[in-house]
C-alpha cells in the first residue's frame, strides 16, 4: 500500500482555523521537522493508526505514560468500572487514597502527596511549596530543563519551546523571572558559585533528573552529589521532576535508580496511566505547609478524579506486579545499539544516550551534557531521518531536542521493523 497522509493533512488545515497552530500542544506540532502532523484515529499496543490507515510503531507512547502499551486490558478494565460510578465528585474518593498509598510505597523521597491534573500544575505548586517552607524567593534552574508552562520557569526551557526555537516566551513579565537564575546542567562549579553568591537566597533547586526535554541527558555522579551538597549546606530544597522518569526509569523513578533523596518530587504521565493526572510530594514536614493543613494554598476541581485515579492505580500494580524494567532496558539497548551501528555504518556522526526505556539519537558526535552541546546537533539531518521514518511507519519525538521510549508492548519484531527502516533512513540521511 503507498504511504498516504492526503486525510491527514486535510484535517490539519481544517484544524488550524479553529485551533492555534492546529494543535493543542507545540509539541506535537512539526515546526522543527516540516510538513504537517499526523491525526490519529487509534492505539493499541505498542502501536498507533492514523487517520489514513496508516500503522506505526510508536516510540512516544503519548510522551511517556504508555509504558505497558496502548490500551492494556487492566487499565481499560480499571476506567470502565470507574466511569460505571460516574465521571467526577467534587468530593474524595478512595481511589485517589490507593493512588497515594502506591507512590508513597513506590518513591523513596515521598512521606505526603497531593494530587493534581498535570505535570505543569504539580511543579507551579511544589515551587510555591519550596518557597512557602524556606521563606525563600530564588529558583535554580536548569538550562534545556523544562519543567511546564509555568511563568517562572519559561526561562532556557526545553520541549516545545526548545524546538520552537523560543526558549524565553512572550507574555510572562519580567518581574516573573527575575528570581530564576538559570544555569548549565552538568557543571558543579557554575552550580557552587551560584550559592557562594545567592545561598541564603535561594529557596530550591529543580532540575529533570535525567533529562528529556533538550532529548535524553544523563547527569554525571559529581553532578547529582553537588546538588544535593549544596543543598545541605544552604538549606534550600531538592525538587525533582520525575513528570518524566518516574516509574519510567525504575519503579520508583530516577531518585530510586541513582540512590537520591530529594526533598520535594514532581510526577505525572505514567501515574495517570494515559489519563491527566500529576502530583507532587515530599516530606511529611515539608507537605504539611499546603493547605489546609497549612497555609501555601494550592487547589482543583478535578484532581483526583476517580476515572484518572483508576487508571493510574491500574497502571502502577501492573508495573509493581509485572516488573517489566529489566526487560524494557534490555530490549532499549537492543534497540540503541543497532540504531548506531546502522548510523556508524552510514558515516552518520551522532551519539545515542539511554537510561531504561528512554532514549535520543542526536545527530551530534559529542556526548550530550548540556543545552550547549545538544544545539549543535544538525536538525536538518534530523528532520530527514523523521520523515524516512515516518513513511517507513516508524513513529517517533517530531523534535531533534525530544526523549523517545520503548514500551513492554513492544516485540522483537518491532524492534527488526525499526532497525530495517533505520538502515534505509540513514541512506538517505547519508546522501543529502
């Protein structure tokens, strides 16, 4: 059957006259790639169905939460029976208990968690958290760090607003930003020098601890002990934002992998299991400051939301019970490695990171430790090798500056489907 996006593309610019860009979200748009975005029509397992007809192997998993597939039985079970008692109470529920209860058991770090609807919401408020407890006003972070659309943080952000080539966005005052010190991921001098200057300023630092918002970044081991040197010796809290890793990276998450306690943590996509859902949590002390216990206010309507909740609940026993993490790195180096001996043998230069299931190939032949040297990697090499893919039914992060993942619904046979569209993508890399 020839490749065909005719549906697609008619949708799209039917979309784009009610919809800004066509799209919801920038990062699904194909600004950093060219040509229009693909509209699906349905998922189920490790892969999705457009509009057209067209199958791909799906290496984005909704950006992260589908990391037991597409549609698993038990989490579609889960939100059947949820929605049998209805959609939203207003009011609590057990589930949003069990929820809770799971991520506690799960995160080192966590004693209290609040749930909210999006990682964006849950870092705006474990930085109202942070300055709230510390009676502290600076934030530290990290350049290509993106940590949601939050004013304060719309600083060197990475996603979208990376790929987009804006990395600072109109409409947030500068009054905003001016307690943001931003500084290079990786460094732990420029990290020392900052609070040698700012210390007692300075309510938290909060950083991605592997990052997949500038594509995947590993931190060093120097790096994480100076953060939290750093943190002990000024009193300022570690946030971390697991929004991506967690229950990615290990069950449970990065802090969990590097043998890391972080005072305050951020989590998102795979505890709602492919519905809205985010939460931060920390400390006992810590969280005791949010309202109403406290006085840092922080509130919503829908968090907690039964159907979300099930689902998430769903998703973490699977994961818990399954223990698919041994499998999905294996699987992921599998893939990566292929990936760059087919690279290598196409004269390609370019370096592939990976941590668990998560992985990014720059076109870049220096190891990527920073926002520095990911923007050197060659977009337009990238967006030749998305394209090839894409018409090859790969479906991949529509941005050089994007983290991919490997599910548990992948299959070897998926895995030798990529490779063999790999091979002939990179040709046609290699002879542009």
């Amino acid at each position: 059957m020839t490749f065909t996006q005719r549906q697609s593309q008619e949708h799209f610019l039917r979309a784009q006259k009610s919809i800004p860009g066509g799209v919801n979200s920038p990062a699904r748009a194909f600004g950093a790639v060219g040509g229009s975005p693909v509209v699906m029509d349905r998922a189920d397992g490790a892969y999705l169905f457009d509009i057209d007809g067209n199958r791909y192997i799906d290496y984005i998993g909704s950006w992260g939460p589908h990391i037991l597939g597409h549609r698993h039985p038990a989490v579609i079970d889960a939100i059947h029976a949820a929605l049998a008692k209805g959609t939203s109470f207003g009011a609590p529920c057990e589930l949003e208990t069990q929820l809770a209860e799971l991520v506690i058991d799960a995160v080192p770090s966590i004693e209290r968690v609040r749930m909210v609807n999006s990682g964006t919401e849950a870092t705006m408020s474990a930085i109202r958290v942070a300055r709230g407890f510390t009676g502290r006003n600076v934030l530290v972070k990290f350049a290509g760090c993106y940590h949601g659309h939050v004013d304060s943080l719309l600083v060197k952000a990475g996603s979208g607003a990376l790929t987009l080539g804006t990395p600072s966005s109109p409409g947030v005052p500068p009054g905003c930003t001016a307690d943001t010190i931003v500084l290079e991921y990786n460094d732990p001098q420029r990290l020392d020098e900052a609070f040698t200057a700012r210390g007692k300023e300075i309510a938290a630092i909060i950083l991605e601890p592997v990052v997949g918002n500038m594509g995947v970044v590993i931190p060093t081991p120097e790096f994480l002990k100076a953060l939290q040197n750093v943190c002990q010796k000024y009193g300022s809290l570690l946030i971390f934002d697991e929004v991506m890793t967690g229950f990615r990276v290990a069950y449970g998450g990065a802090q969990a992998r590097f043998g890391i306690r972080p005072d305050l943590t951020t989590l998102g996509k795979i505890i709602g299991g492919g519905l809205p859902v985010g939460a931060y949590g920390g400390r006992a002390d810590i969280m005791n400051v949010v309202s109403p216990v406290g006085p840092v206010y922080q509130a919503g309507t829908l968090s907690g939301n039964p159907v979300a909740m099930a689902s998430g609940i769903a998703t973490l026993t699977r994961l818990k019970e399954s223990n698919p993490y041994p499998q999905l790195e294996s699987m992921t180096k599998l893939l990566v490695t292929g990936l760059s001996k087919l690279a290598t043998d196409a004269g390609i230069p370019h370096t592939i990171p990976q941590v668990g299931s998560m992985f990014t190939l720059f076109f870049n032949p220096s190891v990527v430790t920073n926002l520095e040297v990911a923007s050197k990697s060659d977009t337009k090499a990238f967006a030749r090798y998305f394209h090839a893919m894409l018409e090859r039914g790969i479906y991949l992060a529509c941005s050089q500056f994007e983290a991919n993942f490997v599910s548990a619904a992948h299959t070897d046979a998926d895995l030798n489907a990529t490779l063999n569209a790999a091979k002939q993508a990179f040709k046609i890399v290699a002879a542009a």
